[in-house]
C-alpha cells in the first residue's frame, strides 16, 4: 500500500486519468487484480493492489472485510475509488462478472466510513464505469483501453521521466539474472573460505562489527562496486540468519543500532580466535576503518535497542502497534542498488538471503506485489528458503508492513500528489 507525499500536484479529472495513474504508481500494468484508492475530500491518497479472488474460492464478505479494513488504516481517508482488472471486456449490461465481490466492497468501505465514490472495470481492450448506465459516456463493451494511455496523467508521468514497465513476476528474475559470468565465477571461488567460519562464528561481537563494517564501507562508497572478494564476503556473511537480520537492520537504520540490538536480545557469541576479513580493495582489510561498536552497553539501553531491532525487521511493528520513527529511506534504496549488483554475480543458494533482503525492503515500501515475485525468486534460488517462505506467508494474509500504513514513515519513492479537479 502506497501513500502520497505532499509536493508536485497532477491533476486527475476523468476516469482515464485516474486508470493511467494506477499503472505508474505500481509500476505495472495490473493483471487480474483489485485496486482501491483512498480520499480524503478531492486528494487521492493510498493506493492497494490485491489479487481478484478466484470466482467461487474466496468468501466475498470476508475478502471485502479484509481490503476495506486495511485501506482504512489511513485514517485522513473518507472515501474509496475502486477499479477492478479482469480477464475479458464486460460486453453483457445486465451481467457484471464480479457483481458480488463489488456489492461486498461497497458495504465493507461504507462500514469503515469510506463509501465508494466511483469505479471502473477494465478488461482485456475495454474499460467503463461500474455503474453509469448512460451509452452517450459509457458506450458498450466501454471506451478503448488506449484511452488511458493517451490519457493526459499518462503523458505528465512519461514527460516526468516514469513509464510503466512488465509485471514484477516477470522483471524480477530478468533483473536478478548473472550479468557477467566470469565475475560470478570468481564470485563462486573466492565465498568458500568465508562461507564456513562466518556461519560458525558470525555472531561474535567483534567479528559481527568488523562484518557491519564491511557493509557499511560497501554502501558508503556505491555506486563503486566492491570487487570480487568483497561481494563473496558480503553474501557469504548472509549465510547466518541472525548476521543477515543484523544486516537488515543496519541497512535500514545504523550499524551501531543492530550490533546493540542483538546486544541486548543475547545473540551475540564469543569470538573465534581468528577474525574473518575482507581482504584485497585497495590493499589489506577492506573494512578498515569501518569497525562497528556498540556505544552504549547499559541495560537500558541495550532493551531499547532490542526493541527496535524486532520492530524493524516486522516492517515498524512494536508491540502489535506501529512505529512512526521512519527507517532511513536514502540508505536502503542504496542498499537496493547494492543488493542488486550482488543477485546480479552470484546464483544458487547463496543468493537467497540477498533475494529476499531485496523482498523485505520492497515490503517495507507497501509493494506486496514486488516482495512477493523476490521472495518467489529466493526461493527458486533455495527451495524451502525459511524467511522468504515465511514473509510470503505474511503476504498472503494481508498483512502490510506498518511504516506503508503509516504516512509519517511511508517510503517517499513518489514525490507527488493526486488530486481530482
């Protein structure tokens, strides 16, 4: 679920306007899906996506229930916009294929305080308003789907440098595949002296901050690509579950916060004898002068550093509630540039951790459709791949990271808002 930010303004003022705006702030083309828009007065506010349920599979009611109470999360909203994206055009006026699941939105939204105030359907070439019954508009089988593409919200968005590109399940294995095998042969070679030692002893306290450190000289100096031994010590550091939740959480706040968050939860285990170093950028220990510390040992804060940790990696859940602190939005859409050179070198299993890292920040965003096509593709890397089967699950019941629901922290990826006219 995506929230608008209060700068440039793009005027919306008719029905292929706002159908154009759907696809570019998804970035898609939305295929079999439901999308629904908030309102508050004229201002078009949170956009969610959520797959058409299967015709007979899904209790109307309850799907209707679910979409309505997570859109109303944003309490500024006392409307909805509703467009559903079908199969085939809607060429019968007395048969609306989704009739039932539409009369299930409208009393769902209308119990939250947001009553539908208008919606389309669009099919294969044809879209029209679900309930304008006057041919002079809304002629039969609707208006032709290029319409919207030579809608005037469609060429603002391409004027303004944003077109909208394949679904996510499709671009992301294409955006993931190796770019330069001979890199990820070296790649291959030089992990396996890292892979064994940081799996044993990567949650030693010295040793995690000398790995943070080799992160944060990496996303310090991109878009420099670290070199092969590097990204081989970076992806193999992942290998340990609690390093790469440390990882996560560094990307997303500091690396002195998740060595004191994993501090304070007790996973930190003694050091091995011999520290595992990145070796050869520039001559001796790439992380020099990058070591992480934890600058305040003290109870206290070592339970509020803790916390944290939890809350970020649960997308800015603390205590069944939401998390207004935002995460650093500039540091993980570096991080995603970062990730994506990695995926990029490597494949196999060693992969999967960076995948679904790339998953959980597309998540965090409020972009299920995006995390779920990395967690898909970490999987693929790694069947049974734990944490990207477990986000996915999270995915398929609906539940949306709190800093998406929440427009104090919501990622700022768009820089504008929609208004109708």
């Amino acid at each position: 679920m995506r929230k608008q930010q209060k700068q440039e303004k793009i005027r919306v003022s008719n029905g292929e306007d706002l159908l154009a705006f759907i696809p570019q702030i998804l970035g898609y083309w939305p295929d079999k899906a439901l999308v629904c828009i908030g309102m508050a007065g004229k201002a078009l506010r949170a956009t969610m996506r959520l797959d058409l349920p299967p015709a007979g599979g899904v209790d109307a009611k309850q799907f209707a229930a679910i979409a309505a109470g997570q859109l109303a999360s944003d309490e500024q909203s006392d409307g909805v916009l509703i467009a559903i994206f079908g199969d085939n055009d809607w060429t019968d006026p007395a048969i609306f294929p989704h009739q039932d699941l539409y009369s299930c939105l409208r009393t769902a939204f209308a119990a939250e305080g947001m009553p539908v105030r208008d919606a389309w359907y669009v099919g294969e070439n044809h879209w029209r308003s679900v309930e304008c019954t006057n041919p002079s508009c809304c002629p039969w089988p609707g208006q032709g789907n290029e319409k919207i593409v030579g809608s005037f919200v469609n060429a603002e968005f391409i004027y303004r440098g944003r077109r909208v590109e394949g679904n996510p399940n499709e671009r992301v294995p294409a955006m993931t595949a190796v770019t330069d095998q001979d890199f990820a042969l070296k790649i291959s070679r030089s992990i396996l002296p890292f892979l064994g030692p940081l799996a044993e002893s990567g949650l030693g306290k010295t040793q995690l901050g000398v790995t943070l450190g080799a992160w944060e000289r990496s996303l310090t100096h991109w878009p420099e690509r670290p070199d092969a031994a590097m990204s081989a010590y970076l992806l193999a550091s992942l290998g340990n579950a609690g390093v790469r939740d440390a990882v996560m959480v560094s990307l997303a706040m500091t690396p002195e916060l998740s060595l004191a968050g994993l501090l304070g939860v007790g996973y930190l285990t003694p050091d091995a004898p011999t520290l595992v170093v990145p070796v050869n950028w520039c001559g001796g220990n790439q992380a020099d002068g990058y070591d992480i510390t934890v600058l305040d040992e003290s109870d206290h804060a070592g339970g509020g550093a803790a916390a944290t940790f939890g809350a970020v990696l649960l997308g800015g859940n603390v205590d069944g509630g939401r998390c207004d602190d935002a995460p650093n939005w500039t540091r993980l859409d570096r991080a995603e540039e970062l990730l994506l050179f990695l995926a990029q070198s490597s494949q196999g299993p060693a992969n999967a951790p960076a995948l679904c890292i790339l998953g959980w920040i597309q998540w965090c965003r409020g972009r299920g459709t995006w995390a779920g096509a990395y967690f898909q593709q970490a999987q693929n890397s790694f069947p049974g791949y734990k944490l990207a089967h477990l986000l996915e699950q999270l995915l398929e019941c609906g539940y949306i990271a709190p800093w998406a629901k929440n427009e104090k922290s919501a990622w700022p990826g768009y820089s504008f808002m929609e208004e109708t006219s």
